[in-house]
C-alpha cells in the first residue's frame, strides 16, 4: 500500500491492484453489488472538487477513498435481459 500498487476495500476488507500504480492518486472504487467486481477510477474532477470543500472546510486529509456500490454495467446488462427490466 505504501507503494502504491495495492488498494485497501475498505467496505469488503480485501485488497485488489492498482490500475493507475504510475502515477500518485486517489482512488473512486465501484464495487459491483452482484458479480463483487472492483473497477478502479482515477476521477480527477470529483477529487477535485471534494478537495475543494474539505480546502473550504479547513480540513486535513489523511486518506482519501471513494467506495461506491452498485451494479457494474455487464452486471446490469443482464438483469435487464433475465428481468426484462427496462427503464
């Protein structure tokens, strides 16, 4: 971790590999809720913009990490196709 190859899931209490390990980041995890899939985003423009308000709240970061869960879009993909849940 210190090296910046491996990412903590914080939520699932597992490790994966880093998809950016070439530059210095911070991470947004989407956890597939079905398949359980992690797909690693550097999302430079929410960063940002958390950065921004924690700037304008005067806060110190330690870490930053992102986890959100959700249905990845194969995983959603196939629910529309066995529910024929269409939107």
């Amino acid at each position: 971790m210190e090296q910046g190859l491996i990412h903590k899931v914080e939520s699932l209490n597992a490790f994966i590999g880093c998809s950016f390990s070439d530059h210095q980041h911070q991470q947004l995890l989407l956890t597939c809720s079905h398949c359980q899939e992690i797909e690693e985003r550097p999302a430079e423009s929410v960063m940002a913009a958390i950065a921004n308000e924690l700037e304008q709240a005067s806060f110190t970061i330690y870490h930053k990490a992102i986890e959100i869960h959700g249905l990845c879009a194969h995983c959603a993909r196939l629910e529309v196709t066995v529910n024929g849940i269409i939107d």
